[in-house]
C-alpha cells in the first residue's frame, strides 16, 4: 500500500538532484534544463548541430524534465548546485524568483538583446522593467483550429464575430455529423486558456485592459469581464456529450479524429495535429463582439533561457544565448516546432499554413498576454488557479458569470493592492 | 531441549551482546532514521520557518499552522480537503473492506476449484500503476468513446449514464470507487490468510452442531479474524489519509470540478510545490504534511486505546 508520500517526495527530489549532480558540466560543454520533452529531437537533430556549425567545440547537452515536474524539479537541482549551465525560463514570477535568488543572471548585456520588443522582454524583467534575466525565445497564440472539411460539407465559412460563430456552432448542431466545438472542462486550464483568455482581450482590450487590471483601475468584476465568461458559458450546448469530464487529450484526439469541427486552440496544437490529423484544418481568430472594431489576440510569450548564476562556463553559455537572438535561430525554432512563434523583431518564414496563419494575425490584431500572468498571481488565492477553477465551472453552468467576476476580484483584494 | 533465547544472552558476554544487537538491529535502524524519521524531523522543524523572496529562511515559531489553521484562504481549502478526504476514507471502509472479508470468505470456502486464479486476479490490480489504472478508468468511464455508456446502454440503462468523474457531485466517489476496485486485494489477502489459521476442528463441530456456510462464516470464522479487519482498517486509514497518486494522475493538482476531488494529499502538493503560477512554499506544505502527519497519528492513537485494548485474541 501506498506509504509515507512525504517521504517519497523528498526522497524523488533528492534521487533528482543526485542523479543531476552526477552528469554536471565540465568546460566547454553545456547542460540545458527545460520542461520541453516533447521536443528533445529538435533540440538534438537541428538546433544544436546548427550551433554547433559556428562553435564546434561546445558541447551542449539537452536535459528535459517532464512538464508537471520540471519547476520543483528544477528548484530542487538550483538549490542543491547541480543545474544545468542554461535554464529554461517560464514565464513572469517562477523566473523572477529565481532571478531574485541569485541564481539567474541578467542578461541584458548580450548582444543582440535590442533584437526584442518590451512585450516580447515583459515576461522575463523585473517589474520595474530595468532588468531583463531571460532570452525570449517563442510565445504561443490562442485561436480557433477548424476542420475544413467539416466546413465545406456544412457549407459554412469562417465567423469573423461571435454572431457568425454561434450561427456556425448552431449549424454544425443540427447538422450533427460532428461536435461543433471541442472543449472540454475536466483539465481546467482550457477553459480558462483557450476559452476565457482566448475570446476575452477583445473585450478588455488586450494590453490596455490588462494594465488596468494591474493598476485597479478596471475590476475582475466590471462587464468587459463578465461579458468573456457569459460568452464561454454559452458554449456548453455546443460541447460534446459529458465535455465535463473530456480531458485535454481528449479534446485533442476528438478532433485529430475528424469528429468535431471547430478546435478552441493554442498554436501549440499544430504540431500535434500535423502528425495524428488526416484532414485540411484552417484557423480563425477569436471572433469580435458586437460592435468592437479592433481585434485583439492572446499572443502569450511563452519561453525564454537564461544563464545558471553557478554555471562554471558562462562564457559558452552567452555565446549560446546570443545565437539564440539571431534570425537563423529563429528560423530553425519556428519551422521545426510550428506553433511556437519566434519573439525577435526580424520577421521569420514559417512554412506551416496554419501556424503562418496563425502567426499572420499579429499583422492584423493586437497582440496581448493573458492577464492573470503578471503580478496578479503572485499572492494567496493564486489568481491563475482560480481562473481555471471559475472558468470551469462557468461553462460547466455550475457558476454564473457574475458570481466568476466576483468570486476572482474577492481573491484578488485579500492580496492585492495596486500601486496608487 | 534447546536453551531458551534469554538463557543464552544472559550467559553472554556484554560486549558481545551488544555487537550481536548493533549487527542484527542496526542496519534497518540506520536506513529507517535515515528514509523515516529523518525526513519527518525535517519536515517538522521546516514548518516552523518561513522563506522571503531572496531565498532567506526565517524562524516564525508556530505561526505557519496558524495561518494553515486560522486564516480562512488557507482553512477553508483545508477543511475541503479534510472533509473530501474523510468522504474518501468512508467509501473505503464501507465499499472496500466488506466486499474484502466477502471475498476472502468466499476464497476460503473448501471445495472451491481455480482458488488460486481467482486469488491472482483479484489482486492483480494492486499491483498495477496507479497511473495506469487512473487512465483504464478516464477511458472506461469518457463519455466519447468509454465502454460504460455502451455497456448501460446494451442492458437498457443508457439514461443512468453521466460523466461521472467531471461532475462536482460524483467525481469524488467515482474516484473512490477506483481506488476501491485497485486496492481490494490487499484486504481480501490478509482476511484470507487469517481465515486460514482457523483450525478445521471449529468448523468441523460447528458443522457437526448442524450450521451451514453462511452461519458459520458470520458466528465462527467472523468473530475470529475481528482482529485482522481491524488491522486492515487501520491500514485503509493511514493510506487514504495519504492517498495522493490517483486524484493527481486523474484530475491533475487542482483536483477539479470546484476542488470537490481535493484531498489532503494534492491539497499538500499544491502547496509544497505549486502550481501553473503558484509558487511552491516549502515551508507551509511542511506544515500540511506536519498536520497530517497528526491527524494520522491522533486517528492511530484513537483506535489503539480504544479499538486495540479491547479486541480479543484467540490463541490456537
């Protein structure tokens, strides 16, 4: 029987850091921690033998964690000295903190770091924006993934406002043939990340809304809000049978297997779909509400790397970061993983129609990270975990959109106290 | 006739004695202190600091199971977790152990043919990963492409199907129920095993006296394993009061829908180690894992003063 789980624990964290400490670097060669085990091939069949074209004698080991594990992980291999040479950066306050440990440093000083804009940068700065300890690497846009097909035998074309996408969704009802929109609620996070986030900056207008937030000059509670969940909350006739407990691969493979017609996304997906979906897809951003003219997407910067304040070779390690400001990085990283969007300013060719698609909005929309990121996720309740929670419940019909509104503003005031 | 063991020792010399203990004893002293009490000393002293930003820890005496305790942000999820976690050791006790005894009984029926397989397979399942049962079951149960529509439906109860564990309402049992169905081996096995220590001579006189099966499991064999079940009780308690595994693998850290699948144990992940956004907080998740080491060992005290004292063995 299952026994003694702290001690388990501690004893994995531990065996983690051990067998960490026991393959530590030695000059010349470089250890990269991440959380992307999905994409260790890339990592070792182009992007380090790309690098390694210029500077054939680093050595650079690619080290992943699993996703779930890879911040405890990582923490426990910070503190314990045995980390990787470069670290992979997850977005705003578990890079902060480590940066406030001492145990990332700055990075400002490399060249080619003017190659970012401030967005691209605001994930990995201090809040006063006076420090940048991370290379931006990709962020990843929320949209909607659509089966062509489906489209065509239905006879409907893509929604730019939410009054077209709730005839098509109606159409694709009566039709029957597939699930108009997949989405499940079982994992949470979808319907807060690519329902509530998703649909939402169009009616918060984006960054601005999003500054607000942070300045409380704008409530979780005000009708721009309300309004993105009462919109969520009107997806549940839409959803498949029992979409309460429709995991996120689920919704993966309900759609990859041709059986629902409009995907609610992240450009992570693309990927996925590419090797598992056998039929045309296409992508539209979230549609507009009724009278908004300027549209808005959740272009979320994502990843970033930066240096082991321990690392024995950091002279390699900068050499490393500084290529991955370079346009031919970014090439490589948005062709090989298309969905994960290259943050420099020099525009890059992506080849995948989709994730061009996708990455074209930026042409044509705002560009905005999602909300709860910043700041606000900082205190107890965690903003971002009561998201999830309330954006689940939202479309589960179990909470309504006012009662979200206030339930997050009330977490939010026992903590936060914006700068007057 | 042998020497008694005490004769023996007393005979030796004191020294030796003493190499004897540390040879035989210390190993599994050492590797206990080390794997055992260590980390929960540890985990004791550290719930009495707490961490600033620059990675600082500080001495704050008791004031992390104040807050744990006090502050409603912190309470209330608690309290959740206690109480789904009290749900979840009750559908243990009630679904799991009877149908346990049922079964061990029904093994150790004499004349029972294919006992062995039938052993086998019910135990199967304990020895699965927990992550592979959490999968089997999410595919049984899904409402797209899970057999357990179908399977009601083909007997005309389509109607009574739901999504069981995405409902605020079901998830937490659903989820019992699984755990239920993975570890009632582990029951069924010690039962069977003490029902096998019962000496045929009972059974035979009883049988003698005119009692058939069911009376003789209920009035003989029954009162005589009393002291297994309430072992087995008090392992059911220890291991659902640090269940997490099966919640984690199947509903993820946040436990959804609204935390009604939260239980102490994802309730302690999520603070020692966060998550999405949330930071781990070492230092209040060693406070949890101290409060739950003393639930643990209050419902330990519990039954020992007042189930233990009282139970009567019977020596063949």
């Amino acid at each position: 029987m299952r026994r003694t789980f702290k001690a388990a624990m501690g004893a994995e964290v531990a065996a983690l850091a051990l067998l960490a400490g026991l393959a530590s670097a030695q000059a010349g060669s470089l250890k990269i921690e991440s959380w992307r085990n999905d994409d260790a091939d890339i990592w070792n069949s182009k992007i380090i033998p790309a690098f390694n074209k210029q500077y054939p004698d680093i050595k650079i080991e690619f080290a992943p964690s699993a996703p779930k594990e890879y911040n405890a992980a990582l923490n426990a291999r910070l503190d314990g000295g045995t980390a990787g040479d470069l670290i992979t950066c997850r977005p705003f306050d578990a890079s902060l903190a480590l940066y406030q440990k001492h145990q990332l440093d700055g990075v400002d000083g490399l060249k080619g770091m003017d190659n970012f804009s401030d967005v691209a940068k605001a994930a990995w700065q201090t809040d006063d924006g006076k420090t940048t300890f991370c290379v931006p690497i990709a962020s990843v846009i929320a949209g909607f993934i659509y089966n062509k097909e489906a489209f065509a035998k239905v006879g409907v074309s893509e929604p730019k406002t939410l009054e077209e996408f709730h005839a098509v969704l109606e159409k694709f009802k009566k039709d029957g043939t597939y699930v108009p929109l997949v989405m499940g609620t079982a994992d949470q996070w979808e319907a807060a990340t690519m329902g509530f986030q998703n649909v939402g900056p169009d009616y918060w207008k984006g960054e601005a809304g999003r500054a607000n937030l942070i300045a409380g000059k704008e409530k979780l509670t005000d009708p721009q809000y309300v309004a993105a969940f009462k919109e969520i909350a009107s997806w549940a006739p839409y959803l498949g049978s029992g979409f309460q407990a429709q995991t996120y691969a689920d919704s993966q493979n309900l759609f990859s297997l041709g059986k629902g017609a409009i995907y609610a996304a992240g450009s992570w997906d693309i990927s996925t779909f590419r090797g598992q979906a056998k039929f045309a897809m296409g992508a539209f951003p979230p549609p507009q509400p009724a009278g908004t003219t300027d549209c808005y997407i959740s272009d979320h910067t994502d990843i970033a790397m930066g240096i082991n304040a321990a690392s024995k070779n950091k002279e390699d390690a900068k050499k490393f970061l500084e290529w991955l400001t370079t346009p031919e990085f970014a090439t490589i990283y948005a062709n090989a993983l298309p969905g994960f969007f290259p943050l420099a300013k020099t525009p890059v060719k992506v080849e995948d129609d989709v994730a061009a698609t996708m990455v074209g909005w930026r042409q044509t929309c705002k560009s905005t990270i999602r909300n709860s990121y910043q700041i606000l996720s900082r205190g107890t309740p965690n903003l971002e975990n009561e998201l999830w929670n309330v954006s689940a419940q939202v479309v589960n019909g179990k909470l309504t959109p006012d009662a979200a509104g206030k339930q997050l503003q009330d977490g939010l005031d026992k903590w936060y106290k914006p700068a007057k | 006739m042998p020497e008694s063991v005490s004769n023996i020792t007393a005979q030796m010399p004191r020294a030796k004695l003493a190499g004897l203990l540390l040879f035989f004893l210390g190993p599994a002293v050492a590797i206990y202190s080390l794997f055992s009490i260590y980390p929960l000393v540890a985990t004791m002293a550290l719930s009495t600091y707490t961490s600033d930003p620059s990675g600082g820890r500080h001495f704050v005496g008791l004031a992390n199971f104040q807050t744990l305790l006090g502050d409603a942000l912190w309470s209330k999820p608690f309290w959740n977790a206690f109480g789904n976690n009290l749900i979840f050791f009750a559908v243990h006790m009630c679904v799991q152990n009877p149908i346990g005894i049922a079964l061990a009984g029904l093994l150790s029926l004499p004349g029972l043919r294919l006992k062995g397989f039938y052993r086998t397979v019910m135990f199967l399942p304990t020895m699965l990963s927990v992550v592979i049962v959490g999968f089997s079951w999410n595919l049984i149960l899904s409402p797209l492409w899970g057999v357990a529509s179908g399977a009601l439906k083909a007997v005309g109860l389509g109607s009574l199907f739901a999504p069981w564990l995405g409902l605020e309402s079901s998830a937490l049992v659903t989820l019992s129920l699984i755990s239920v169905w993975q570890f009632v081996g582990i029951p069924m096995m010690l039962i069977y095993a003490a029902l096998l220590n019962i000496p045929d001579e009972l059974i035979d006189a009883a049988r003698v006296d005119g009692l058939g099966h069911f009376r003789i499991f209920f009035h003989i064999k029954l009162p005589l394993v009393l002291p297994t079940i309430s072992l087995v009780s008090v392992l059911t308690f220890v291991a659902n009061f640090n269940a997490f595994d099966l919640i984690y693998s199947v509903k993820g850290a946040l436990a959804g829908p609204n935390f009604a699948t939260d239980i102490l144990g994802t309730f302690f992940y999520r603070t020692f180690f966060g998550n999405q956004l949330q930071l781990g907080n070492p230092t209040m998740g060693s406070a949890v894992a101290t409060v739950m080491f003393f639930i643990i060992l209050v419902g330990l005290c519990l039954y020992l003063f007042l189930v233990q004292r009282r139970i009567r063995r019977f020596a063949f």
